[in-house]
C-alpha cells in the first residue's frame, strides 16, 4: 500500500489510526469514514461512490494484518469495516493510559542504540500525548527524558 508504513495489528491502534487518517483524508476521502460522505441515490453519483468507497476498503485490507482481514467480510461499506476496527481494537483510555504509563516507567535501553531507545520512548510518549489531548512540545522533551532517567 503507498505511503503506509505501519501495518495494523490490532496492538498498535492509536499509531495505525493517525497514519491511515492522514492518508485517507490526504486523498480526499475521509468523509467516506467519518459518515459525512453518503451513498448517494443518482445511479452515476452511486458508481462513483462506491468506487471511492472500494479503494478505501482495499487500503484497509492492504493495512491490516492477513489474519484480521476475515473479521471484515461481512462490512460493505469503508465506515462499517473501520467502526469495527475503532470498537475492537482501540483500548478504553484508561486501561491505554494505565499500559502506556507501565510502559514508559519501565522502558528500558538494554541493547538499543540510543537513538532507538530515544526514538521508542518518544513513540510511547506520543501516544500517551494523544489520549491526553494534549500536545508535548518538542523542546520539553529532553527534560521529560532526563526525569525519566533520574526516576529509574
């Protein structure tokens, strides 16, 4: 699939639904997901659609790992197969925040080179940003690592 780099697994939806958002709507095509493009009833305005509407589920497909794929095949439409995906796969926030905070206290370098291990605990921290709203501003975060050292 162009321009996906992170295939969903189920284990990893907050990093899988930033990625596909922005490609979908980087495509023009968002309103298919979020509902606010409807099938409409002219039959030529319907082939376009569902034309759309088909590429979109073939990125979903072409995103997902080969196992989860058959969950789906009894959705239609694009919105449907991703409603399903949104209510399988994303984590109440509380139980998300609980794993990401676990997660971060107990993140450890062992045998990474640091910017592995940097880059790691900036995608932990990422995540745990998005179930807050709120933004960490980039110049915080060599502070932010810095407590994280002294606390381990």
């Amino acid at each position: 699939m162009e321009n996906l780099c992170i295939r969903f697994s189920g284990k990893n939806y907050t990093a899988g639904e930033f990625q596909f958002k922005r490609f979908v709507k980087g495509k023009g095509m968002w309103g298919h997901i979020d509902g606010s493009s409807t099938a409409p009833t002219d039959n030529a305005a319907l082939m376009a659609w569902e034309t759309k509407d088909a590429q979109i589920i073939s990125w979903i497909l072409g995103s997902i790992e080969p196992q989860m794929v058959n969950n789906l095949r009894s959705f239609s439409i694009a919105k449907d197969m991703w409603n399903y995906l949104k209510q399988i796969y994303n984590q109440d926030n509380a139980a998300k925040r609980f794993q990401l905070e676990l997660d971060i206290a107990n993140y450890k370098q062992g045998d990474m080179s640091i910017q592995d291990y940097y880059s790691g605990f900036l995608n932990l921290w990422a995540e745990h940003s998005a179930i807050l709203h709120s933004k960490v501003p980039t110049e915080s975060l060599p502070a932010i690592h810095a407590v994280y050292e002294v606390s381990n």
